[in-house]
C-alpha cells in the first residue's frame, strides 16, 4: 500500500487537464500515442463540449527514478461549478491533486474554486504550470498568482507543456515522492466509499470504489450502509480504462465492484460498502452532498413516452447522483418530472444527454431557482416550482438563495462588468487584482439572476476573457411576486415566474410579446395577459383569424387539396391545448431564453 | 354526369402568382400536343361527357385552327352527342374574332375570361400580358359573337388592391353582362416568383378577407348567387363542370398535369410537356384509390365547397351503404351541434361566417380534425 498513489488533476476549463491525462497515460504505458486524443472524455459531449463531465479513473504501473514499482489512479474530475458535487467525491477518493494553471492565461475562477475543494478535502496540492511551450507563456506572473492568491508555493511549481510531454516525466516524480500514500488497514473490517457508477445492461449497477480499509474479493458479501442490503461480489477489478477483473481490491485502492445489482435505485453515489458481519463500521464522514439549485420540469412531446421518460431517468440518476427528480403534472403539458441541477450548464448538459443517450423529445421549462416562501401561520416551505407558490395572502415573506460569485476579468473589462452586475442585483463585496492586468470581482449574486442567461452575457461583454466560479451562500429577503400567465383567461402554470417585483412588468411586458407572436391565430381573439394575482401588468391580443380557406381546386386536383388540409391536421396534434387555444411546444422554451 | 378536362399548357408568359403547369415561349409545340391530346384521348375511346373544359395555361392561344383539330379528335374518340357545356379560357390578350369564331362553329357554348383586373397597375404588378382595355374589348366580343354564358376570374389581393379598385372592376363586369365570377384570393405558392420576392404593397390577408366580404355582398347585391367558396352565378348559370368535381363526380382530364376521378379513382399526370408529347398515355404519376368511408368523407368535404346545394343526406346514402357514412354523419351531426355547421332545408352546408375560414371545418370532415379521432373533438389535456 506504501506504493499506491492516487491522485487527481484539477484545472480551469480548457488549461490542459485531458491533454495532460493522456500524456500520463502514455508515459506510464497504458496508452499507446493515439491519434484520437483525451481517452478520459468518453462521452461524446463532453468532446464536442471540451469539459469533461464525468468522473473516472485510470489504473497505471510506475517505476520511479530509484527502480521502485508504484501503482498510481489517475480520478478524472470534472472542471465546471456546476459539478463541484463529482469533483467533491472524486477529490475523496484521492490523497494528491495536481493543480494545473494554463500558463497563457493565469489562475482563473475555477482554478480558486477547485483549489478551495481540494484544501478542504485535505489533500497534498502540487502546483503545475502548463503549455509552457507558448509564445505567450507567463511563467513567472503564474508563480506571482498562485502565491498571492492561494498561498501555495508558486516558487516550486513544475513547468510542463502537456501538448509536448516537456516536464511530464518530473511530475509523475513528484506525484510519486510528494502525495502521501493511502493510510488504513487491510486486517480492519471493510469500508469502502462508492465515488461513481455506471450501468451496464447485462451486469446491472457497477459501483467505483475506493477502499478504505479491509479488501474485497470475489464471492464477498457486502453490505450498503444506508439501505442495510447485502449483495455478493461476483467480480472486482480496476480501470486500464478498460474494466480489468483482479482478485483482491485492497485498503487503498480504487477500483470496481461487480454484484449484481439490478435495482437502479439500490446504489447512491456517495453510500459506503461494508461488511454485513461487521454492520457497526461507521460511514465515510465528509462527503458533501450538495442539494440541487436550479429545478426545472420536463415533460415529453409525446404523452405515450412518460413510460420511456421514467425509465431513462432512473438508469440517468445512477451516472449522475447529482440530479434529483421527482413526478409532477401540469394543467398545460400532461405529466412528467421536475428535475433539480446544481447549475445552468448542468441542465444543459443534461437536457443534451438525455436526448441523445436515450433518444427522448423533450419539452423543458423555464428554470427556477428554490425561494424560501414563510407564511402566515408560521411554516417555511422550500418552493421550487413558480406553479406551486401558494396564495399571495398567505405568504408572510419570501427568500432567494444568493451564490458567492467570483469573476476574473482583465482590467479593461472591470466597467462593462460591473454595469452588468449591478442590473442582475449582484452586491460587490471585494475587488482585488491577482496580477497587474487582472481584477477579480466577489459578488454577493442572486442564483436566480445567474440562470437567466449572466454566464453568457458575461462572455460577451468580455469578449469571452472573463471566467467564473460560485458557490452557495445562503438565502436572502427581497420583495418577489409571481408572476402568471394567462391565455384566453386560462392561466398556463408553466409559464408562472417569480420576479422581483420591480422588474416584473418589463419582464412579462417582453415574454407576453413574444407569446403573441408564437401562438397562432385562432378563429377568435386571444388575449394575452401576464398578471400579478388578480393584477394584469401585460396585456397583448392575437387579433382573430380571417382567412384560412383553399382557394381553387383546379382542374379538379382534388388529392392533393385533401392532402393539405391532412397535414395542417397533423401539424395541431403538436400543440398543446389550453382551453380552446392551441398552443406551439415551442412557448414553453420561450422563458429560457427570454433574457437573450 | 361525366367531365372531360383538357390541360392546355401554354403561355405568352408566365404570371408571377402561378403555380400551374404552363409553359412559356414553347407555342412551337402546339400542333404535336394536339394529336398528343388525341392520342391519349383514344386510350378512353368510347365513352361519354357531358361537359367539356378547357383549361389552362392558356387555351386561346390554340389558335383557331388548332381548336378545331382538338375538338374534332375529341368528337372523333368520345361520345359528345350529350354535351351540355362546353367552356374555353380565354386570355384577354388571345382573344381574336377568329378564335372566338372558331369556338363557337365548334360548339363551345361558354367563355371564361381571365380578366383578373380591372386595374392597369395591378395587371402589370404580377405580370399579366394584357391591359384592362383589352380585357373588356374580349369581353365585349364575345357577347357580340353570341356566347350567351360569360364568366370572369378576378383575384384579390393584388399588389395596390383597393375596394375603389376591386368595386370599379365588379360593376364593370356586370355591366358588361357576365353572368358567373370566380373570385380568387391570392396566395403566394411555394417557389413562385411572387413568393420568393413577395411585393411589398400585397393586401394582408385581413385585407384579403375584407375586399371578399365587400365583393360578396356586392355581387349578391346585383342578383348573384355564391353557389361555391370562390364561385358566383346568376341563377343557371354555375359552372356544371365544376359542380361535377364538387359533387364527387367522374371525369377524365388529358394533358400533363391534368388530373382524373373516374370509377372510383383518383389519378393525375406527370407535368412534363416533351415527355407528354413523346408518350401521351405513358405519364400517370399519381394513383389513389381511398376506401370507403374516406371516400364518403372526401365527398362529404367537397360538397360543403357548394354553399346553397351543401350535403343532403339523401344523396350521399344514395350513393354509399349505410355502414360507409354512419360515422361521417354523426360527425356531421356533431358539427352542427357546435355551430361549425348549419343543417337548413335538411342539407348539411357551411354557415355563411365560416366562408373564409373553412379549412378546420373541412379537416373535421374529413375526419383528421385536432386528435384525430372520429368525431374530431379537441384533445384536453
């Protein structure tokens, strides 16, 4: 065990990590130099995307300088805010984590953030300046920033060019003498923390683990700490990245188990494995389960699909413990499921992988954030659906949650994003320069503003220079209204939002005129309200159809005429109705992207 | 009742709204489409009609002699000895006594006139050949050669449309003696000129639909009667040619393009004039046969086209087995319960607010209404 090492990277999106991931594999000899690069990003989102998004891990046999044999596990993490949850558990499972900032472009937001995590997790950090071999490399400002604003000891930081391989050998040295080795004992009872899982078709949930004390071997019994199942191991093994079956997983070690277990349900990330004759071993403490902050509902296209959406979610949830659903049912779109994520981008994701992996249409609505709704007679409820915000007469006041917002942004930017800031409510609470062409920006930041499109304009106003991190602050007291919708005076509950209530009239004044033009016209007039209670704010009318009529059938071409009139007919079985009115799937994406 | 249409696919030039099969510049080809016409004709040898129509493109630029060859073939192959209305589109522009001449020693009984306006900026708007002067000259002529059954096209929603411009071309038109009006609202047909580079000056479709209601109430005014959606006659003089595809009769159309509806079948040909012209019964492209309630259903949406006449019952049990139309009839029942339909002097017809708007009353006939269900409810979800 002496000689085990593992360890992870972690990094700002697009400094290197993948690229360095796959020069440590190739040096190690687990990879041969392949023409189809970043072997951790498996899913073909997270390429096309360049941000890896599920963790992994690699198993690789290490002969150092002095001619001893290491085993070192390479734990992949994912480098967005959204996924701090994965990068949490992943940082767990490792004693070292290697920090790599790009040397052209400095320690950016995520580089703090992860930083933070992994000096929570208690981990050795050893700092790496990447691609070197840049023109524009910034060698000796990188030291500067990783001392002023971390604290670590930038004077020490190894230069590596990933791309090259330069300096590659020398961390793997590093990796070996500085990372501390895995501490526990093989002779104790079983304790092992289950850090991912996959699903496989045949063989059902496959747990990763790390062991952290007593081993696991074929034909064990073993016994999830939370639930009190007992499964028996049919097989365990490692990650070449390629599933490799072993006989022993020992304190230590990271690897899989295999036992059968068919309940997608039966395993959470996070849970820890023990021995069912030892069921006194207490769990892995300090595993942080952070809730989800924004929510939004899904629902398919089709209604007969809600058997296939179910389905899919279950087996989704097993990749991605971070994701929480729950059923629920609206007057406008049928049933489906409210879904919670960590961020943005997480919905994003997930929305794509959802599609893709298990071929579903889906219609999405507009985000929420989770508003803490105190009433009258004295409850405090957590509202995570506009829908379900109960009357205004019985709600004594209301809290948003706010997120620690850190913003790095060249200095010639500082204006434009502080204008910004200030129309999305953020309070700045420290500015501070990292270096001399740098400022960074810590906001106190209404989570609900960040989901209605900040990241993006941020990366407009700065021309993409700006970076960003956040973490989760608390809740805060503010003046909100919910805002409904109303078409042909039957109100849509998909649509509902909560605004501030002095931002609510511009806001429904943009989403009404936007409807309008979204739902065609009928035989009738449809007024369009938005209205706070029984207060319209917003109105706009979809004046009646006229003409809607075949002119000649000429010369007697009576098919297709008929044709025409069978494919306007298919076309309305796409809406959803509400009351009388036919209503586009498109309408209930419309808040999405209202901010844009 | 049996039709016989003939698709004449010529044209000086080629109006910027027309989505039809016609071809400019290509009048050299006139002869050999006659005996095409004839060599197709003769694969039908024998049977009867009881009208005859041609259509176009543009029928008058047969020319007189060539008139004659077509409908002396025809009269050759067919059984015209019941032909009760023989109608000829005429271009205002094609127009010559000679013509007309011809077409009445050739027992043509009915001139249509595209007339489309009455308005020399609108004509040349959409490119039509002829100014509104010639028009009425056309017309004109040909209630003084005898043709006792005139009828005119117009459309509406032309580029610069006015009710002062639509109003002044109505009353001329009357005044002139026409006894039927096709009354067209203009559409803009994928990849027609109009559509890809769409004027700016084009009435919207409200305009559209108030110049209709103006022109309808118009012509009823002057003792017309609006018998079909875009059709107006005086009393006996609708087009029986047209009613025939309205009321799901036969009838055989020859030409490229031209489409057929004879024992139950719905055919149409390949729109390709050289192609016609090399193998005139070769150029079927199209082959429909529709079981029999959505037979029923077809009819029944055809029928409610005639706004007078609609569906009597009676008729169509005449013509389908009880069991065909039970469904359809109590989704025509369902209708009138919701005022979608009106059931006046025991005939199913489209209520008169409903004109302009027919289409979701006809995919509800036709049974494909919003879930497609019989009975076309709307889905509540």
């Amino acid at each position: 065990m002496d000689n085990i090492r593992n360890f992870c990277i972690i990094a700002h999106i697009d400094h290197g990590k993948s690229t360095l991931a796959d020069r440590i594999l190739e040096l190690t000899g687990v990879l041969h130099t392949t023409t189809n690069a970043q072997v951790l990003d498996s899913m073909d989102l997270e390429r096309e995307r360049g941000i890896t998004i599920k963790a992994k891990s690699v198993r690789m046999p290490y002969k150092s300088k002095d001619g001893q044999d290491y085993i070192l596990d390479l734990i992949d993490t994912p480098g967005h805010a959204d996924f701090n949850y994965e990068v949490s558990r992943s940082l767990k499972a490792c004693e070292g984590a290697v920090l790599l900032v790009d040397a052209s472009q400095g320690v950016e937001a995520q580089t703090i953030a992860n930083a933070y995590l992994a000096v929570d997790a208690g981990l050795e950090i050893i700092p790496v300046i990447n691609k070197i071999d840049l023109p524009n490399a910034m060698i000796d400002e990188c030291r500067q920033q990783l001392e002023d604003t971390l604290g670590l000891p930038g004077k020490q930081a190894l230069l590596v060019s990933a791309k090259d391989g330069t300096g590659v050998p020398e961390l793997l040295e590093a990796i070996v003498t500085l990372v501390p080795p895995p501490k526990g004992r093989v002779d104790e009872p079983l304790q092992c923390l289950i850090f991912d899982s996959f699903y496989d078709v045949y063989r059902g949930v496959i747990p990763h683990v790390r062991v952290f004390q007593g081993s696991l071997r074929h034909g064990d019994r073993i016994m999830i700490k939370s639930t009190s199942e007992v499964y028996e191991v049919d097989e365990v093994g490692y990650f070449t990245p390629k599933l490799t079956p072993c006989e022993v997983l020992s304190a230590g070690e990271v690897g899989y188990v295999g036992a059968t277990i068919k309940n997608v349900g039966a395993i959470h990330v996070g849970d820890t494995l023990i021995s069912p004759e030892h069921p006194e071993t207490p769990e892995i403490p300090g595993f942080r389960r952070s809730q989800p902050m924004v929510f939004c509902g899904i629902y398919p296209i089709n209604t007969n699909d809600y058997g296939r959406l179910t389905a899919a979610l279950e087996k989704f949830q097993l990749n991605d413990s971070s994701i929480v659903y729950e059923k629920e049912s609206s007057a406008a779109l049928g049933h489906g499921y409210r879904l919670g994520f960590m961020g943005m981008l997480h919905m994003e994701i997930t929305m794509e992988r959802l599609k893709r992996e298990y071929g579903q249409e889906l219609v999405a609505t507009m985000p929420s954030v989770v508003y803490k709704v105190f009433t009258t007679v004295g409850e405090d409820l957590y509202i995570d659906n506009p829908s379900r915000f109960p009357d205004p007469t019985r709600i004594d006041h209301i809290e948003e949650p706010l997120i620690r917002l850190r913003v790095i942004v060249p200095n010639e930017f500082v204006g434009p994003i502080m204008e910004l800031s200030d129309s999305k409510r953020a309070k700045l609470v420290a500015m501070e320069h990292p270096d001399r062409r740098r400022a960074l920006l810590t906001y106190e930041f209404p989570l609900a503003e960040m989901i209605t499109g900040y990241y993006d304009k941020l990366k407009s106003v700065s021309r993409g220079y700006a970076s960003m991190d956040y973490d989760f602050l608390g809740y805060r007291g503010g003046d909100f209204v919910k805002v409904d919708i109303l078409v042909k005076e039957n109100q849509v509950d998909a649509l509902s939002f909560i605004s501030v209530r002095d931002s609510a009239m511009p806001r429904a004044r943009v989403l009404i005129h936007r409807l309008r033009k979204l739902i065609p016209r009928h035989l009738f007039e449809i007024p369009l309200q938005a209205a706070i209670g029984s207060k319209v704010i917003a109105r706009e009318d979809i004046a009646p159809l006229r003409k809607d009529v075949l002119a000649k059938c000429y010369g007697g071409d009576i098919t297709r005429k008929r044709k025409l009139l069978e494919k306007q007919a298919e076309g309305k079985k796409k809406m959803k109705m509400v009351g009388s009115v036919e209503v586009p799937q498109e309408a209930f994406l419309l808040l999405l992207k209202m901010e844009e | 009742m049996r039709g016989l249409y003939i698709h004449i696919p010529f044209c000086v030039r080629k109006c910027s709204y027309c989505d039809f099969y016609s071809l400019p510049g290509r009048q050299d080809r006139i002869k050999p489409y006659v005996s095409a016409v004839i060599t197709e004709a003769r694969a039908y040898a024998g049977l009867s009609f009881h009208t005859l129509y041609l259509g176009g493109g543009t029928p008058s630029l047969l020319g007189a002699e060539q008139l004659k060859n077509l409908i002396g073939g025809l009269r050759e192959t067919f059984d015209l000895g019941g032909l009760v209305e023989a109608t000829v589109e005429v271009n205002p522009e094609s127009a010559t006594p000679g013509f007309l001449d011809a077409a009445m020693d050739a027992g043509i009984n009915r001139v249509s006139l595209g007339v489309q306006s009455l308005s020399d900026c609108e004509l040349e708007s959409v490119g039509r050949v002829h100014t509104a002067a010639r028009a009425i000259d056309a017309m004109t002529l040909s209630r003084n050669l005898g043709f006792t059954s005139l009828s005119a096209d117009l459309i509406i929603g032309l580029p610069g449309q006015t009710w002062n411009t639509l109003s002044a071309a109505l009353e001329t038109l009357v005044r002139l003696g026409i006894n039927h009006l096709s009354v067209y609202c203009l559409a803009l047909e994928e990849g027609t000129p109009l559509a890809q580079r769409p004027l700016g000056n084009l009435p919207s479709d409200d305009t559209q639909a108030e110049l209709f209601e103006l022109a309808r109430a118009f012509l009823i005014g002057q003792g017309f009667i609006h018998y079909e959606i875009s059709n107006f006659a005086r009393k006996d003089h609708e087009c029986l040619h047209n009613l025939n595809y309205w009321r799901g009769g036969e009838y055989l159309g020859l030409g490229p393009a031209a489409a057929s509806h004879l024992q139950g079948r719905r055919s149409r040909n390949r729109p390709t004039l050289d192609a016609y012209v090399e193998n005139p019964t070769g150029q079927v492209e199209y082959v429909e046969t529709l079981g029999g309630e959505e037979k029923a259903a077809e009819e029944a949406m055809l029928r409610l086209r005639l706004l007078v006449e609609g569906i009597d019952p009676g008729v169509l049990s005449g013509r389908f087995s009880p069991a065909t139309i039970e469904t359809l009839v109590s989704r025509l029942d369902d209708m009138v319960m919701r005022g979608m339909l009106e059931f006046d002097n025991s005939r199913y017809v489209l209520p008169a607010s409903r004109i302009l708007t027919s289409n979701e009353i006809f995919r509800e006939v036709l049974g494909t209404g919003t879930c497609g269900v019989p009975g076309g409810r709307h889905c509540e979800v």
